[in-house]
C-alpha cells in the first residue's frame, strides 16, 4: 500500500519514465529493422556514448546548447506563449557573436573580458529576437506560433548573410567565417577534451532561472499571467509587461546559448541551416513540465541519445535520423495529459479506499 | 537588370512559377481552413505534407501508377493527421505541442524509411516513381499570352483550384460543414443538440490532413520528381498563415495562397538576377509576417470599434 501510495505522489515521473521506454522500445524496433547487423547497432547505441572518454565529454557538450534552449523555452511557455524564437535567436547571435569575435575583437585583448562581453552582446541579441514577436502578439494579437517560425527562417537566412558578406574567409575552401580570435573563446577546462568554461555558464543560467522563476516577484507574476492571464489582470499584475519580460529573458537566455555554442566549441561559424536545439529545446521544456531546475537532467538524455544516434552514424549502416523518432515519440505520450490516466485512477481509488478502511 | 524582368518570355515564365509554387500552399491552406472551422489548429500540417510526399513516390514507385502515389500520399498524410487527432482528442494533449512532435516524428521517420526503402540518406531519384501528368487545356491553350501561363500544368495545380470550390461547398453549403462550424464555433452548445463533438473534429482533422496530403503528392510528383528530406521547408506553415490570414473564407485563403506563392516565386527569379540571395530568401516568410500582422491589427481594431459601438449605444440609452 505504501508503494501504490509513493507511486501516485511521483505518478509524473512514472508518466515520463514510462514514456521514454516506449520510446526506447521504440528505437530499437527501428534499428531492427534497418540494420544489417542490429545487436551491432543497437549496443552501439546503448553504451556507445559511455565507450571513451572524448565521447563522454561530447555529451555533455552537446548538453550545454540544450540546456540553455530548454530553459529558454521554459521561460516562454511559463508565460502561456508558444513563442518559438529560440530556434532562430540562439543562430542569429551566434552569428552575430562570431562576427564580433573575428572581426572587432583582437587578440591582444585581456582573456577574461572579451568572452563576458560578447556573451553580453549575445544576450542583447536574444532579447531582441524574443521581444519582437512578443512586442506583435501583445500590440495586434498576432500568432505568435506562426510568427515565430516564420521569424525563425528569416533569422536563418539573415545568419547566412552576416556569414557570407560581412564575415567569410574566402581563403578556405568550405563557407566558413574568419577564425574567431584566440582571446575571445572560452577555455577548454578538461585536457584531452573540448569540455569548456560554458558548462558553469549553463549551470549559473540553470539556477538563475529557477531563482527567477520561483523566487522572485516578478518570476511569480510570469507564471500568474501564463496560468491564468485575466486573474492576474483583476489583481493588477501588468501582464503585457510580465508578458514581455518573460520572452525577452526566454530570448536572452537562447542568445547567450548561441553565444556560448560559438566560443566554446568552434573556431569559425559555419551554420548555414536552422540548427534545431531549438525545438529540441521545446522538446525538454514539455518534458520537464516548465521547471528549470530539471532542464539538465532531460537535456542530458537527449544528448545522450543523440550522440549515440551519431556514432551508430558513424560507424554502422543506420542514418542518425531514427533518432528523431524516438524523441518525438516520447513528446507525444508526455504531452498526452491522458496517457496512463487509467492507471492513475485506479492507483488513487485503491490508496484511499485502503485509507478509508482506516 | 530589371529591363530582361519585363521582357515577355519573362512574365510568362514567371506567371507560370507563380501558379505552380502556389499549388502546394492551397492545398495546405484549405487543410488549415477546415481544422480552423472545426475549431482547431492544425499545426501538423508540415508532417502530414512530408509523410505524403514520401509515400507518395513510394507508392507510386511500389504500383507503378500515379493513381498509386496519390492514394499512398493520402495515406501517409492520413497516419499523420489522425495521429494528431487521437492524441488531442482522446488523450488531451496540446495541439501545438502535439504538432510540432508530430512534424520531427515525421522528418525522422520519412528519413528513415527513405533509407529503409532506397538506401539512399538525401534523396529517393533511385526509386522509379512516376509524376502526375500535365493537361493542357483545350482552346485556352491556343490564346498567345494568357495560354502559356494558364494552361500545361500539372493535374494536381488545377485540382487544387477545384478544391477549393469544393471545400466551399462542403463548408457552407453541406450539412457536414454545418456541423463542423457549429462544433468550432461552441462545442458545447454543439453538444447539448446532440452532436458528436469529438467525431466531428475528428473527421474534420483527417479531412484537412487528406487535402495537405494532396500539397505533399504535387511536391514529391509534380513540383520535382523525387522525395528529398524535409523537402517541404516550411510551407507547411506559410499555408496554415494563409488560412489564418484569410480568417476562414475560402477564396480568400486562395488569394492569400496566391499571394505567398508570389513571394515565392519572386524570391527565386530575383536569385537568378544576381541578386543577394540570402536576402530575397526572406522575402516569403517576411510576407507572410507582415501579412499576419496587418490581417490581426484589422481584426483588433474591428473588435475595438465593436466594443465601442456598444459602449456609445448603452450610454445613450441611459440618457
């Protein structure tokens, strides 16, 4: 009785544990289909990404960008607005990050401050690409879901041209940017590996967005006005204000992931495609029900998945893109408030009638 | 530059592209108007157009006849849409949530099978699928101007005017469409008269999905003759912004799905003119955002002057 009862307090957990084995389940029907060798490919998967060292460090790589468009996405949809800006706002400053950084920005500079600022720089990018269509949608109501992804593809493009007008080096062969300067990048802290400074630049942004969002008045005002936007206007919250706010910092923060992603981890910008963590990010965001403080963990998971996904790539016969599969299976029967709902029912019946009987 | 633009050979060719890089956003439009009359937002739609085109050269390929490839594309954007439906009418979930899942789902899942079939990562030109014929039309064909740019199109591009009569009529004028509009427009007074809520959505869904498969089959065998990944690259969505801009009506979504494929079209003959092609490829998704804009500013401030219509009515009433 006490576990049925235990079960029903963590039942969420149990949705989403239960979610991701389907959606394992899943992936692995997939790779038995399409692999020539699947026990090959499937443990390859499985405990590829834990075989080496490099390749453990690459997870929390990839972690880093997720978790910043997650808690961007956290942000946003803590404020009830499906604005998708992340996608394109984490490029854009990234590009407008290695711009800065291969051209303003000289070597000779002092380490520690031109990465600071440039994340700065960033952030301010972000912040404006999420009050953009957050400006639109308060002022004239207009779709915000659309918008941003229109948004989205504009912002694609307009990386594409900073890339190639104002930054590219024509002297390599492949459209790249000018090598970003030395003293701008973020330092690798694990030898051996291209583990950077940015893994505490996302643990700060993942506490900051907790504090923010769960201590703060203003973080409460967010979350009143997404929950229920007319009770927040009846107690005079300004809910335009906390509207805006929320997705200028849900911007900021992908602007400071794109900034991030570009000083750690590359020596030129070479995105010319939407990169996709933000939707991913989004993904997360669903997943760990709008709290930050467990964007990490979810977006641990899905690098892990990913990376794998990536040296089953690599090394077998298996596109990567089975991957997107798995994930999307998992969004879809977490998002189904219903899934599972039986059992929760007849979990609550069976505790409080054994509670009834004393 | 500008000079070769307005020579006549060039505004022919250009009609005609406009014409042809329409046909896929009016068949996605007229998807988003039915889900929008059933009170719903179909935010899949850029799946279901996907799933479509692949099974589409699939199907076409596996039975080697084109009446094989619209059938299979029906089919694969039909898995797709009532995916959709099942989990946000049976299972509650967010439709735009559900949406965006559902259009990763199939990206993946068209690659995947893309790989499974051909063996091929990018594109299907392997598979020997076969593209819907080109009609030309009897007498229009014949006039000097007007039948180069109307006439040699694809079946798929005049089905797609078609269709839009037809969804007309089965909006307003049949007793389906009345059910529809009555469940989008107050599901529950819908319910308190008897009707199925979630049937009719449900089949609404799969009838808007049905019409954006037909977008996906002209993609993959029409506009090209093979299935390349996420060759749909957003249309999905310009199509559900035509239907959101046109709020409902019909021939206004064709106008609006004229409009965006205008855009369309222009951003591509002004690539070829040396052009800054990185910029012209905005101009799409740029129109449609101001278009979405403009159209919700008018519908504020339509409210507005409602509101304050009543305000000055009641006031005068007082007196």
């Amino acid at each position: 009785m006490r576990f049925a009862k235990r079960l029903l307090k963590n039942f969420d957990l149990l949705r989403v544990i239960c979610a991701v084995l389907i959606g394992f389940a899943f992936a692995l029907i997939l790779l038995l289909f399409i692999s020539k060798d699947p026990m090959n490919a499937i443990e390859t998967f499985v405990l590829g990404p834990f075989k080496s060292r490099r390749r453990f460090f690459n997870i929390i790589e990839l972690m880093i960008p997720l978790v910043f468009t997650s808690l961007g996405m956290c942000m946003m949809l803590s404020v009830g607005k499906y604005n998708l800006i992340v996608e394109g706002g984490f490029m854009f400053s990234g590009a407008i990050v290695a711009w800065l950084a291969s051209s303003v920005f000289s070597p000779e500079m002092p380490a520690v401050v031109s990465p600071t600022l440039l994340i700065v720089v960033g952030a301010l990018v972000g912040a404006l690409c999420g009050v953009v269509p957050a400006l639109l949608d308060v002022k004239w109501r207009a779709n915000v879901v659309v918008i941003t992804i229109m948004l989205n593809y504009i912002l694609a493009n307009a990386s594409t041209f900073v890339l190639r007008y104002w930054m590219r080096d024509t002297t390599v062969t492949y459209l790249g940017s000018q090598k970003i300067a030395k003293s701008a990048k973020l330092h690798s802290i694990i030898a051996g590996t291209s583990m950077h400074t940015g893994v505490f630049i996302a643990f700060i942004a993942v506490l900051f967005t907790w504090w923010f969002i769960n201590k703060t008045t203003k973080g409460y005002e967010v979350r009143l006005t997404g929950s229920n936007i007319k009770f927040a206007h009846y107690v005079g919250i300004n809910t335009t204000a906390a509207m805006i706010l929320a997705q200028a910092m849900g911007g900021s923060l992908a602007g400071i992931g794109g900034a991030v992603e570009i000083l750690g981890k590359y020596d030129r910008f070479l995105w010319v495609n939407q990169t996709g963590y933000g939707f991913t990010g989004l993904m997360i965001a669903v997943l760990v029900n709008y709290r930050p403080e467990l964007t990490p963990l979810v977006a641990f998971l899905f690098a892990y998945l990913q990376i794998g996904a990536n040296i089953v790539g690599t090394t077998t016969d298996v596109p990567t893109e089975f991957v997107l599969v798995f994930q999307s299976v998992i969004i879809l029967l977490v998002a189904a408030s219903l899934f599972m709902s039986s059992l929760k029912k007849r979990l609550a019946i069976k505790v409080s009638m054994a509670e009834a009987e004393g | 530059m500008f000079e070769q633009f307005f020579s006549q050979d060039y505004m022919v060719a250009f009609l005609n592209s406009i014409i042809r890089m329409s046909t896929p956003l009016i068949f996605c439009a007229i998807g988003a108007l039915i889900a929008d009359h059933a009170g719903t937002m179909n935010m899949a739609l850029e799946g279901i157009m996907l799933s479509a085109s692949f099974a589409a050269v699939y199907f076409s390929a596996l039975t080697s006849s084109m009446w094989g490839g619209i059938i299979g594309a029906l089919f694969g954007g039909c898995i797709i849409s009532s995916l959709l439906a099942y989990f946000h009418l049976f299972k509650k979930s967010d439709l735009i949530i559900t949406g965006i899942a559902l259009n990763t789902f199939a990206s993946g899942g068209t690659s995947y099978l893309l790989f499974l079939t051909t063996g091929e990562k990018t594109t299907s030109r392997l598979l020997r699928s076969l593209q819907a014929p080109q009609v030309n039309i009897p007498y229009i064909q014949d006039i000097p101007i007007l039948g180069e740019v109307l006439s040699g199109h694809n079946v798929l591009t005049y089905s797609s005017f078609i269709c839009i009569i037809i969804v007309y009529v089965l909006i307003f004028k049949s007793r389906f469409g009345l059910r529809v509009r009555a469940v989008g427009h107050n599901p529950n007074a819908a319910n308190s008269i008897g009707l199925n809520v979630r049937k009719i959505k449900f089949r609404a869904l799969l009838i808007s999905g049905a019409f954006a498969s037909l977008g996906g089959a002209f993609m993959s065998m029409g506009y090209l003759s093979y299935f390349a990944r996420d060759m749909i690259a957003g249309r999905g969505y310009i199509g559900l912004a035509a239907a959101t801009l046109a709020s409902g009506k019909p021939f206004g979504t064709l106008l609006a799905a004229l409009g965006f494929g205008t855009a369309n079209a222009f951003s591509i003959t002004l690539a070829t003119m040396n052009l800054n092609a990185d910029l012209v490829a905005m101009l799409p998704y740029a129109a449609t955002i101001l278009g979405l804009v403009l159209i919700s500013a008018r519908k504020l401030a339509i409210e507005k002057g409602k509101t304050k219509l009543v305000n000055k009515i009641m006031e005068e009433k007082k007196l």
